[in-house]
C-alpha cells in the first residue's frame, strides 16, 4: 500500500481491532493500537522519513517503507500500543500484513 501526501492507511492487524482505509491529511494525527508488552508512544515522524517496524503478531507487519533519510527498526512482540503517531506531508506509507 502506497501513499503520498492526502495519503489514505490502510492497517489491519489481527489482534481484534481492524483499522482500515483512514483518510490522512497533512499534519495528521494518527493513532495505531496493538496490545503488545512494551508501549511505544508519542512517535515524531516528519517528511522524507524512513521507518521500519516489525510486529510479531498472529502475522507480521513487515517491509514498511518510507520515504528516504532516516530509517528506524523497531521490534514489538504482541501486545505494543503505537499512539500519537504525528505524520507529515510527503510522507509515503507502505504496509503489508
């Protein structure tokens, strides 16, 4: 899944919850909740930034790709709260469960 600016996030994870087709705009706010152990909060992203997240879940998030310059691994097992994730423009998406 690809998105630009206006980009629309598409998230599904199977821990009970289905976030789908979320319209983000510039400037967005977005909020992405998994139950995992540790918590991950108050993520800053800005343009051209490389981020890089691997859940293990029932399935795997893997190969996130974002734009270029900065890239961040994370690993979270089963049960992580991402809140408060601040995007900006020119910010390109890709997600596959």
């Amino acid at each position: 899944m690809l998105l630009n600016l206006q980009l629309m996030l598409h998230i599904r994870v199977k821990v009970g919850a289905v976030l789908d087709d979320m319209q983000l705009n510039l400037q967005l706010m977005l909020c992405i909740r998994v139950k995992v152990d540790t918590v991950l909060e108050d993520m800053l992203f800005n343009l051209q930034l490389m981020l890089y997240i691997r859940v293990k879940v029932d399935t795997v998030l893997e190969d996130m790709l974002f734009n270029l310059q900065l890239m961040l691994c994370i690993r979270v097992k089963v049960g992580a709260v991402l809140e408060d994730m601040q995007l900006n423009l020119q910010l390109m998406l890709y997600i596959r469960v």
